[in-house]
C-alpha cells in the first residue's frame, strides 16, 4: 500500500470538519477503551500492571534474541510439515504468493485479516495476475466492497455507519434493505460461505509464532480465520519477523493480554495455533501450509533506539486511547497502521520526510504508553523522531530559523528581556479571538489558540517582589 | 545472499536491544482462580461460558445429558460429529439412531447441528480447548450453526496457564501431533456493524456445552 502520510495535514483538516466520523470513532474508541480497562484491571489494578511488565519482558526478552528464535522458529515449522519462506520486502512477499499460487493452481482466495497483506499490497497483486481475492473479516469485507483501506488495525471499519454499511450491500449486493444488524451480518455469511467453500488458497496472518514448538498462532471472533485456514486446499500466513516468542508460556501470557487489551474479551472466541499441516488420518485441514516470515523494514529498525516498537502485539488500545485519533480517524494517517503506533511506524517502515507530520500528530499525553500491553513508550519515540525530522533538514525552514532565534536570544538575558517585552507589548496590536494571522506560520495557529502574554513578565514580577521583601525586611 | 540470509545477517549484526531483560520468573496467571476445587470449577466453568453467551446443562446421569442434545437436535435428520470414541457420551451413537438422526460428512455445510468432545475446558474464561486429530475433523465446530460440546467435569482445569502445565506434563510432541489447535471461548462474534454485538458471523451463533458430572463423588 503506497503511503500518503503526506497528506496528513489536510486529511486531517477534512476529518476534523466531518462530525458524523468523529462521533462514530469516538463512540466505538470509548467502548472500547473502557472495555479495555475493566479486562485488564479485572483482578485489580495491581494485578493488571504486573501483567503489563510482565507482558512487556517477555516481548524483549524475545526481541533480545530475535535471530535465533526465528531459526529456532523455521526449524520447527518445517519439522511440523509448514514450509517456510523469507520475504525482505513487498515485492518479494507478493512474488512468494504468486508463486505458490501457481504450484497449487490457485483461481479463488479467501483471506482473513492481516495488516502485513495491507503493508504489502497483496490484494493488488493478486487480482493483476487474475486471482480473485475475498476479505472475509466482515469488517475488511466491508471496506474492500467501498473500495477503501482499513481505519483501524482491530476494528477496520470503525469510521462507517451502521446506514453506510446498509447502502454499501443494497447497492453492490443487492441485499434486501434493512436497518437491523444481525440480518445484514447474516446476509453477509452467505455470501461469504460460499467464498470460503469454492477458495483454493486461505490467507492469513499470525498473531504470534512459538519458536520452541514452531506452532502460528492465530487470534480471531468471527471463525474467519478458522474458515481460511481449515477449507481452502492451501494455507499462506504472512507473519512480521518479529512476531516470535521463544516459549509456549509467554504465548500463554500474551495471547490473553492480547484481546484483553483489543477489545475487553478474557479470550478470543477462537484462540487457534496451528502445527502444520493436515497429518495423516486426519479428516480435513489444508494439504500444504506456508509460513512467510516478513521482513519490509523491520530488520532496519532493529538495531535502533526504536527497536521496542517491535514488541508491538497490535492490540490498538494505543489507538482507542489517542486523542488525536479520535478527531481525526484512520485514514487521516494514510498508511496502515493508523493512530499513535501508525505515527511511529509509519516513519519507520516508509518514509521519513514523506510521514513527517505524524510525530507531530501527537499531544504527547502519554496514554498510548499509559495503555498499552507490553508498556512501549510510544511518547518517548515520537519526540526521537521529531528530533530525527530536524537532524536530517526536514523540517520547514522558517521553523529552523525560528529555534535559531529563539536559541540566540535564550543565550543572552539582555536580548531575551527584549524580546519578551516586544511580545507583551507587540501582542496588543493582534486580533482578539483565537485566529491570528501568523502569516507562513498560520498553520501553526489554525489548529491552536495563541495563548495570552500575562501583563507582567516573570522577571518583572520577581524584581518587584524582592523589592517587596527588601522593604518588609527593613521595617 | 539469499532474504533469509540478507536478514538473518542485519538482525546479527545490529545491536542487541533488551540484551539486559532478566530470564522469565514464576509467572503470574492471567486470570486466577479463587477456588481450585473440582466443584467450584465446574460452577466457575459454567458462569463463565453462560456470561459468553453459552448454554451450560450440567447433568449427572448420561441419560439427561443425551435428552439434551437431542433436544437442540429438534426435528433435524441429519448432523455433523466427531468419531463417538472421542465424545466420552457411550450411548450417544445409539441414542442418534433411535431417535432417526444420521451423521452426515464433516464437510457438508447444510448441516445445523455439531457434536465435539473437547480435550480440556477452562474454568477461568469458560472456554473449550479442542485439538483436531482422526476422527475429530475440525469442520464439526466450525461450519453448523449450532455446536454441541460434551465435556467430562474432571476435564475442567482452571485456566490456561494450568492447561499448559498438563501440556507439558504429557510433552510437547502430543501437542504438535495435532495440527489444529482452538481454544473456543463462546460463540462466532463480530462487532463490525458500528460495534454493534451480532453472534454467528461465520461460525456458530449457539454453544451447547454439555458438562458430564460425576454422581460417585
């Protein structure tokens, strides 16, 4: 998926003037976020925490070791019957589908949802080489109907209404018109079923991969992933490199954490990891199983003081808890991951310069840390990114000659005094009301009210209350 | 250099992040259990999975647990079922003849109703734990829109860190012979639909969970 994190600013601009997508992504955020809060604090908060710190060193104990888990990962796989492939970046992840594809003599794909099959622009790839591909997620079903990329790495299609869903299947399914939920969603299972039934290949993601026993695991509500993964003759899961975890203890541990902090569920409907696959005797089950173990710009971030972000386990509580998300929506951010984790990935896993106001998307509130499963300091890579942005030029040139100013007159209490007094007395010729007119530095204000100078400076106040104090003294 | 060479190099080659994280200790489970004891487990079990939209019927003779199951059966002649070796119901196969209801291939998805044993259940979160294996296609749980489950009581453990320890009290090579795996906590969901709460998206929109109790203790 080609990124247009460029566009932030403006999507961002047309997100804020859409209430009806504000209130929908603030109504299923705040259910969400407080769903998450009850499951994790179920056992008290004492409780939740240590399950955070634990979740989070089992996540860098296993990122510590990361190569040689994913060997240790490969060996076991494919002593489970999987063959395992390598991917070092898009291109080569659709070439591996493409190909196995051919092997199997694919026509039909039915996929359950994974963001890297969104990082890798898979669907495009396939329907070029005229396979047809069907998102069976409702949620991923619905937005590939629209014509549109997810909003949300849980909930991917968070921003419609229930009355755009309606339209969107009377229109292009001819469903029968109806306001009532359940009959649209089992309208929805027909159609699907019969996708997952004549499919040849099953797409999936992974959640996680146990190195020790080279088990994928999968973690899915609608049995989507079950129906892709247990109908279809070949099974292809697309997992990032660093999804391994080293024992079956720590799977144990965050596969719980995991819809815990997703939705608020003590588990997922369908907790599934998967050891290969049919065996012998057994009834169904694909004849084949792929595990592509996808690089894309991991392995570049993994050296660097960004390296925690791969500890990621894509829950979205950061997501549900960002202020910013919640005025703007998803697809605001223009890549595939969406709200605080999308602000610092993105950068990390396209561009910098082209992302580069989404570091800035940010009130650095500290929830998206405050919230998240495995404890990621998300705040602390946003600020290391914006400093990224100034190192490396890519800021506007008016805000470097700005922080030149502003570093010049701090060095110098004579300049400094100066100037204060200049925006005391300079903040009178101003418009009352919050928009001001900054000129090249308008896009500062537009989104910003310009605070008021008090009347008297701190330095003056202090001078006139040590006087105070003198005089008081002397008495 | 092949990818998995290309990557595998940059990954060794780079500083190691976390180097200093100390070894894993005790760990603390997810979600505790109060009770321990093989009748509050079974009561743990069952207020879970009903608070998951389950329907529990805790039976102590085989003849209630089988009027049960046919009850959900209902007028169908035909359902989806594992081999009755791995349902521990022995006069289950029987009691489908009597009442005239054959047992269709597991791929046929016109079928409404499913019959699984489990491997194991979870007190904890009300969940099913059920491995696939000849004679268990993974079909049954899967496609009808109904999924029956018999469980023996004693097949109840706590919670997923105590079903871990049995996994590994029998080796991880009974693990790996399955390979399929689910843990099944209550119905198929979805809140897709403006979060809107819809059971049965693609799996089953009802759990029959049949929990088969000891009368001898």
């Amino acid at each position: 998926m080609r990124s247009q994190a460029a566009k932030f600013v403006a999507a961002a601009r047309r997100a804020l003037a859409d209430p009806p997508l504000q209130d929908a992504v603030k109504r299923a955020t705040d259910t969400a976020a407080r769903k998450r809060d009850l499951a994790m604090f179920a056992h008290g908060r004492d409780h939740g925490e240590a399950l955070r710190q634990q979740a989070a060193a089992a996540r860098r104990r296993a990122l510590s070791r990361l190569p040689e888990l994913l060997e240790q990962a490969e060996a076991h796989l494919t002593a489970n019957g999987a063959t395992v492939l390598w991917a070092a970046d898009a291109a080569e992840v659709c070439a591996h589908v493409l190909d196995i594809a051919a092997r199997h003599h694919v026509r039909r794909v039915t996929k359950s949802k994974s963001m890297v099959s969104e990082e890798v622009g898979l669907n495009d790839a396939l329907a070029e080489a005229g396979i047809e591909v069907l998102e069976t997620d409702l949620g991923e079903y619905i937005i590939q109907l629209a014509g549109e990329p997810p909003s949300h790495i849980v909930t991917p299609v968070i921003h419609k209404s229930k009355e755009a869903i309606r339209d969107l299947f009377v229109q292009r399914l001819g469903m029968p018109p109806t306001d009532d939920a359940p009959t649209m969603a089992r309208f929805a299972r027909g159609h699907l079923r019969a996708a997952f039934l004549s499919s040849d290949m099953g797409i999936s993601g992974g959640n996680f991969i146990i190195a020790e026993t080279g088990t994928l695991c999968l973690v899915t509500n609608e049995g989507n992933g079950r129906m892709v993964t247990a109908l279809p003759r070949v099974h292809v899961a697309l997992v990032g490199i660093e999804k391994v975890v080293a024992t079956l203890e720590e799977y144990v541990l965050l596969t719980q954490v995991l819809p815990r902090s997703a939705t608020g569920q003590a588990m997922a409907v369908y907790t599934h990891m998967i050891n290969g696959p049919r065996r012998a005797g057994e009834p169904d089950g694909p004849e084949a199983l792929y595990v592509v173990l996808v690089d894309n710009g991991r392995s570049a971030i993994y050296g660097t003081s960004y390296a925690e972000v791969l500890g990621c386990i894509r829950c979205g509580a950061c997501i549900n808890a960002c202020p910013i998300y919640e005025a703007t929506g998803g697809h605001a951010y223009g890549w595939v991951y969406p709200g605080p984790i999308g602000a610092v990935l993105t950068p990390l896993l396209t561009d910098l310069k082209d992302a580069s106001a989404l570091p800035h998307a940010s009130s650095l509130c500290g929830k998206c840390k405050e919230v998240c499963p495995v404890d990621i300091d998300l705040p602390r890579m946003l600020l290391d990114l914006r400093y990224d942005l100034v190192e490396a030029g890519h800021m506007p040139w008016l805000w470097d000659a700005g922080m030149r100013a502003w570093s010049t007159a701090t060095r110098s209490p004579r300049l400094f005094h100066s100037a204060a007094r200049a925006a005391q007395i300079g903040q009178g010729l101003l418009p009352q009301g919050r928009k001001v007119p900054l000129g090249p530095l308008g896009g500062w204000s537009a989104s910003r009210e310009l605070p008021r100078f008090a009347r008297q400076s701190f330095r003056a106040w202090w001078a006139a209350r040590n006087q105070e104090e003198d005089r008081h003294d002397q008495s | 250099m092949t990818s998995r060479e290309t990557i595998l190099a940059r990954l060794r080659a780079a500083r190691r992040p976390f180097a200093d994280t100390p070894p894993p200790g005790d760990y603390l489970p997810v979600a505790p259990v109060d009770d321990e004891r093989p009748a509050a487990l079974v009561e743990h079990f069952a207020a879970r999975a009903e608070a998951l939209n389950c329907t529990v019927y805790r039976c102590t003779d085989e003849r209630a647990a089988l009027a049960a199951i046919l009850d959900v059966i209902g007028a169908d002649r035909q359902v989806l079922c594992w081999d009755f070796a791995h349902i521990p119901l022995p006069g289950l196969g029987a009691a489908l003849a009597r009442a005239g209801v054959a047992v269709a291939p597991p791929s046929d998805p016109s079928v409404r109703v499913g019959i699984t044993g489990a491997d194991a259940a979870l007190a904890a979160t009300g969940s099913l734990v059920i491995a696939s294996g000849p004679g268990k296609p993974r079909q049954v749980s899967l496609l009808p829109l109904v999924h029956v489950a018999v469980v023996r009581a004693d097949q109840i453990v706590p919670h997923l860190e105590a079903w871990l320890a049995t996994v590994r009290a029998r080796g991880l090579d009974a693990f790996q012979a399955a390979s399929s795996t689910v843990i099944i906590s209550g119905p198929s969901r979805t809140a897709d639909i403006a979060m809107e709460l819809i059971l049965g998206m693609h799996g089953p929109g009802e759990l029959h969970i049949v929990v088969l109790e000891d009368t001898s203790a």
